[in-house]
C-alpha cells in the first residue's frame, strides 16, 4: 500500500461524519418510554462490566480519552458499523424470506449515475485488479422476475480503497446503480476488491491494536436491490477462499452471501452469477 492512496482515519474518517450526516434522514420521535428504557439497559451494561471487572480509575480515564478522540477523528460511523451495526440489520431483517441482508458500513453514497444493463462500473483508464463480471436476476419469493429492478452497487478498488473517502479516486469510481433489463436481468462488469483494512492511524486503529485483534474485512461487494412493490435489501457479497470470510472485524458474513467466481470463457478475469429475491412490500 503506498501513503499516497492510503485512506487515513483522518481523510476517510472526518469524511465519513459528514457523508452521515447528510445522507441520513431520521424518523422523527423514538419516544420517552423507549429512549428510558434503551439509555438505562446500555448504561446498566456499562456499569454491571465495571464492577464486575473491577475496573480502575486508569481504565476508566483511558476510556474516556478514547470516547473522546473518536469523535475528533470523526470515527463514530466506522466504529458503530464495524462493532454494532449487524446486530441493529440482524433484528431488521429476521423476518424475510428473500436475499441475506448485511450492513450499509460508513461509505455509501446515494444517487450514484444511473447506468442500464449491461453496464461497466465507472473507473479509471486501466483500472488495476482482476476483472468481475457479476451478474443474474432479480426475482420475488415465487421466483417471478422483477423487470426494471435497480442493482445499486459500490465497492473499494484492488488496493481496499472507496472513491469519496480515500484520496484521489474519481468521484464516482466503482459505484453505480444499475438498472435490470425486462427479465430482471442485470450483468454488471467491474473489477474485484480488495479486501479492506480498518484505518491504523485512527481511534479504531488504536483500538484493535491495544486489543490485540486484526483489523481486516474481507473483499466485498455492497448492493442494494430494489424494485417497485418490494423491499429494498440492502447487503454485501463476498468471495470464497478470502483470508477474512471466516473471520470478519465487522462480523458481517453469511454463508449464503458468499461468492465462488469462475474464470471468464474468454480468459479474462472471473465470473459469477448471484440472483436476488426481493420480499413483497
Ligand atoms: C467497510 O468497507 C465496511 O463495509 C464496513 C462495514 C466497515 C468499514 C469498512
Ligand atoms: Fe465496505
């Protein structure tokens, strides 16, 4: 990895707050009862672990220096979608019957250009990695399939880096939504990530290192599939024979999510076929 491209804490992280706190809009109001009742379980976790670990003064004052510095390295949203967001999309999703979901993480962007199948990703003029095509169908849960469904996808490059968060990508590097053809069909050409690395520099970084955890995701593809009288489902694929599918930092691998690409008939890089089933709105 050169310093040039490397994704800071501080470039990526700083970057990521900011993207959240544009891209989200919240629905107003969890209620009194419900913030009582959430605010006093987690701040009772904290406590039962305190005294049952008996924690000292010097662990208490290295918490509250680490708390601090996250949110000055602006890694909050890095922090929650590694270490909690898979509980909050397991509960989201328990009840469908379609497609796996798995979690956003801190670097989507909405309203990515607009491309039909078939499509190739943005990128650069000789684009470095092993060309992917991915593609399949959109279908709902009677395998009927979803003509016009959008496949919204974005993924790092073949250094583990996403464009708007890494420096000097191309705005739009790697990132799209693509429409499916009248089938539901859609076949995407890109080129396959690279597993991605938690920042070393940052407060996460520190975290990992202090614990004495690795700091690796595997090589993943993030999607959300959608279609109109369905739900969206937002979740990630992954790649067989990857050093970290075992063994995510964000816990966020399924066994069906994983993807075992073959080689392209014409000797070019790899493919594989994943089709997406969207439960009923
Ligand atoms: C990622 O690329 C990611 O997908 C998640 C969830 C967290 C950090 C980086
Ligand atoms: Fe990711």
């Amino acid at each position: 990895m050169t310093t040039e491209t490397q994704a800071t804490a501080a470039a990526s992280g700083a970057n990521a707050t900011d993207r959240f706190r544009e891209n989200k809009k919240f629905a107003a109001g969890t209620s009194q009862e419900r913030v009582d009742l959430l605010a006093s379980r987690v701040i009772g976790a904290i406590n039962q672990t305190i005294l049952e670990e008996k924690v000292t003064y010097d662990e208490y004052n290295a918490l509250k220096a680490w708390l601090i510095q996250v949110g000055e390295d602006g890694e909050w949203p890095l922090f929650l979608d590694v270490w909690v967001e898979h509980s909050v999309e397991q509960v989201a999703n328990e009840n469908r019957g379609g497609t796996k979901g798995s979690i956003e993480g801190p670097y989507y962007i909405p309203d990515a250009p607009k491309l039909e199948s078939p499509a190739t990703l943005p990128m650069r003029d000789g684009e470095q990695g092993t060309p992917l095509l991915f593609q399949g169908r959109v279908t709902d849960v009677a395998g009927k399939p979803l003509p016009g469904a959008t496949v919204e996808i974005w993924h790092a490059d073949d250094l583990g880096f996403y464009s708007q968060f890494a420096p000097g990508l191309p705005e739009w590097n790697l990132r799209a939504t693509v429409i499916a053809d009248q089938n539901g069909d859609y076949r995407i050409h890109t080129m396959q990530p690279a597993p991605y690395q938690i920042p070393t520099d940052g407060s996460c970084g520190k975290l990992i290192a202090a614990a004495g955890w690795h700091a690796w995701r595997p090589a993943h593809l993030h999607l959300k599939i959608s279609a109109p009288g369905h739900q969206l489902i937002t979740s990630q694929l992954y790649f067989k024979g990857d050093e970290h599918v075992g063994d995510d930092i964000a816990s966020a691998v399924k066994p069906e999510l994983i993807l075992d690409p073959t080689p392209q008939a014409d000797g070019n890089g790899c493919e594989v076929t994943y089709n997406f089933v969207l439960d009923a709105a």
